[in-house]
C-alpha cells in the first residue's frame, strides 16, 4: 500500500534548511514529478509527505483531499486526511474521514481497527466538554525515608556535634493513594480557546514514622488558545492559576497558590517545546514535629522549558532545562536553584503471550545545583549552604489493558552538600497499579 504514517517522519536537521536556501525544495521536486504523472498515486503521497516535512499541512490536506476522490477504496488515504484534519483542530472533518476509511473496499484489519480508534476519539473531541484522568495505587520502600544526614557528626553553632538519635536515617514502608483529573472546556472558536483544568492529589502512609504522613492536593485552572490561528497548531499559550494544598501527620501544613503561562511549540510530528513559569505564594503553619516550619512561608517562582523529541517510533527522548528562587521568611532558606533533566523512553514487545500491548521502560537523570543566601547560625554562622542533588530513575510500564497497567520504579537520590547537616542518600522501590479513564 501507499500510505505513509505522519508520526513517523522525520525531523529536518539544520544541514537541510541552509540546502533548501540553494536548490529546489524537496516540495517542488515533488510537484514536478507530479505534474510529469499526474494519476501516479505513489509520486502525489512522496509530495505530500515532502509538504507536511516543511510544515505545509494544508497542502498536504489539499493534495489528500484530491486522492481520496481519485482512490476512495484505499482506506489508509482517508486515515491519513483524517489525521491532517486534526493536526489543523478539524476534528468533525477528522471524524467523517476515519468513517470513510472504514467504508473502503481496500483496507486490512490493522488500518480497519486504527480508523475506528481515531474516530471515536475526534467524535468525543467535537464535545465541547472533555474530561480524563486516572487513579493509583502502590507500595514504596525507601532506605532514608527521613533524610536523615549521612554523617555521625553534624554542625551546631559552628562546631561539630552529634547528630542527634532521632534524625538517623531510617528506612520505611509507605502506601500511596492518588488520582489524577483532567477537564478541558472548548469555546467552539476559530482560535481554539478552551478552558483547561487539571487537579492531582495523593496520601502517603508511612508504617513507622507517622509524622511524615502526607496528604496533597494541587491544580491549575488556564486559558489556553492559539494566538495565530492559521499556523496550523503550530503556538499555543495557556495564562493559568495555580493552587495546592498540603497536610502532614494530621496537621495542616500549607496552603497557596498564584500565576502562571505556559506557552507549547510543536514544530513537527516529531518534536515540540513546552515552556512554563509559575509564581507560587505559600503559606505555612507551625507543625512542631517537622520544626519551624511556619518559616518557609513566602513565594517560589519556577521556569522551565521541556523538549520532546520522537527519535523514531517508539522512542522517545525528553529533557529539561529550568531554575527557581525561593523567599521565605529567613534568609539562610532563601536560595536560587538550577536544574536539569534527560530521560529516554522505549517501547518493546510484551514478553508474555496473554499481554499483547507493547511495555515501556523509561531511564532518566536529573541534577539541580541550589545557592542558599545566607548562613544559619545555628548550623554554622560562617557558611551558607550550597547543595549539588543528583537523581537517577528507571521505570517499567506494564499494560495489563488499554484501562489498566503495572509500573515498577526504582530511584536513587544524593544531595551533596557543603554542610554535612543536610548531605544524605535515599534509595526507594516502588510499584504501583493504575487505572485511567
């Protein structure tokens, strides 16, 4: 068959920019060839995808448009229009192509059972209303559940002392309970404008140290639209709200929120970029068995970029770039931070016959360097901390079906500081159960 996946193309590399300056676009060499034959369905889809690698996707949609009547049995040609529908956020039009796909004499079961998925989903994509989300379920091990410090010996007024009995490290047993919700409201309009609403929330229990039971709550609630509608999906930007809560032992620990903007950038089928900051006020209450804890009351602002990038199908690589300033009521909690990210993912075949969907396993690495504004004088009235913290994470998704699936992880964290009061290690197994909806 001539189909061609639109996910799967490939990303054009800077080399290719500067040669298109000097020669024929891979688009009018195309043309040309099609202008040569005109019925010939192999040459109009090379054009089409030539089309689509330079970010022409309506016309890509007018050369499928003009297939689908010249070959209305071939139903990957209509699964293709379909998908080019939605790229540009036509998904009524999406819909009546899948459903056209699905009325094609010449098809297999593979392409049949693709149409009638992607159907489904832009149908409920034309309800103004979409709500999603998932519920979770799972047990943790972890070797310092406290992060207690390393040492024996610890900081105190300038002077080494014994680390006292109870800030050992311990390790603990935790259970989690969690969910995740996601709402969008579409306005219907040219632009996209849709109300966007997501809230997360979890308890963790931990068996033997009860005044690190934790119970969260936090979302955001923003406008997100396409600022230039007709770039074909290319820009949108989301101003949003944001709120959380938080418990611990049974005690109310904190409370805020504030402002925020996202912005998205989706280049190709293949590679995009999520920017986002975020102003977060919070504040905290006096919870005695965590300490002062009424002294980190203050604003956190955070900005990040992520880059999503397919490297072929079935692999994916993310990574992250962002920093962050705290203000608290103390100077010595005051810090600024900067912290990366990059994590590989890849899908393989399920090793088990009565497990037909394909696992994924996902390997990342994380560094975040913080510069504190001041000593503490009760730690060391010469010295302000500074913490270099490292973490590693390696996941495994088992789909038990297209609801339900199993995640193994296993993570290991090291915070490496100047002041040996806050140099620890933790190491934490976790599995846990999900079922999304």
């Amino acid at each position: 068959m001539a189909a061609f996946a639109v996910a799967a193309l490939p990303v054009l590399t800077h080399a290719t920019l500067i040669g298109s300056a000097w020669a024929q676009s891979a688009s009018d060499q195309a043309f040309q060839a099609v202008l040569e034959d005109p019925g010939n369905l192999e040459k109009n889809v090379a054009y089409a995808k030539a089309l689509i690698e330079e970010g022409d996707v309506e016309g890509a949609i007018a050369v499928l448009e003009r297939l689908v009547l010249l070959y209305p049995d071939r139903a990957e040609l209509h699964v293709t229009l379909g998908q080019l529908y939605q790229r540009v956020g036509s998904d009524a039009a999406a819909a009546q192509a899948y459903g056209a796909a699905l009325a094609a004499s010449n098809t297999t079961p593979e392409v049949k059972a693709q149409a009638e998925a992607l159907r489904d989903d832009a149908l409920a994509r034309t309800s103004a209303s979409h709500f999603s989300g998932s519920l979770f379920a799972g047990l943790q091990y972890q070797t310092n559940a406290n992060a207690g410090a390393s040492h024996d010996l610890i900081m105190g007024d300038g002077n080494l002392v014994d680390r006292p009995h109870d800030d050992r490290p311990k390790d603990d047993v935790s259970g989690v309970l969690g969910f995740n919700l996601n709402h969008v409201y579409d306005f219907g309009q040219q632009n996209g404008m849709a109300l966007e609403s997501r809230l997360a929330g979890f308890s963790q229990l931990y068996a033997r140290n009860a005044k690190l039971d934790t119970l969260r709550a936090a979302g955001q609630v923003g406008l997100g639209f396409n600022p230039f509608p007709g770039d074909g999906g290319f820009f949108r930007l989301q101003p949003r709200a944001n709120f959380e809560v938080v418990s611990t032992n049974g005690e109310w620990l904190e409370g805020g929120g504030g402002p925020g903007l996202g912005a998205k950038f989706v280049f190709n089928d293949t590679f995009s970029l999520d920017l986002g900051y975020d102003a977060i006020y919070r504040n905290y209450d006096h919870v005695g068995a965590l300490g002062e804890t009424e002294d980190y009351t203050g604003f956190e602002h955070q900005g990040i970029a992520t880059a999503t990038w397919l490297v072929r199908p079935g692999t994916t690589l993310i990574g992250s770039l962002g920093g962050r300033a705290a203000g608290t009521r103390e100077d010595f909690l005051d810090y600024k931070g900067l912290q990366s990210s990059v994590g590989v993912y890849q899908t393989y075949g399920s090793p088990i016959s009565f497990l037909p969907y394909d696992w994924l396993a996902g390997l990342s690495f994380g560094y975040e360097a913080r510069w504190y504004d001041s000593p503490d004088p009760s730690v060391d009235p010469d010295k302000s901390r500074m913490d270099n913290i490292f973490q590693v994470d390696a996941v495994n998704t088992i789909p038990l079906s297209e609801d339900w699936s199993l995640s193994q992880q296993l993570q290991y964290l090291r915070d490496d500081s100047n002041l040996r009061n806050y140099s620890y290690d933790n190491f934490t197994v976790a599995m846990s159960a999900r079922w999304r909806f």
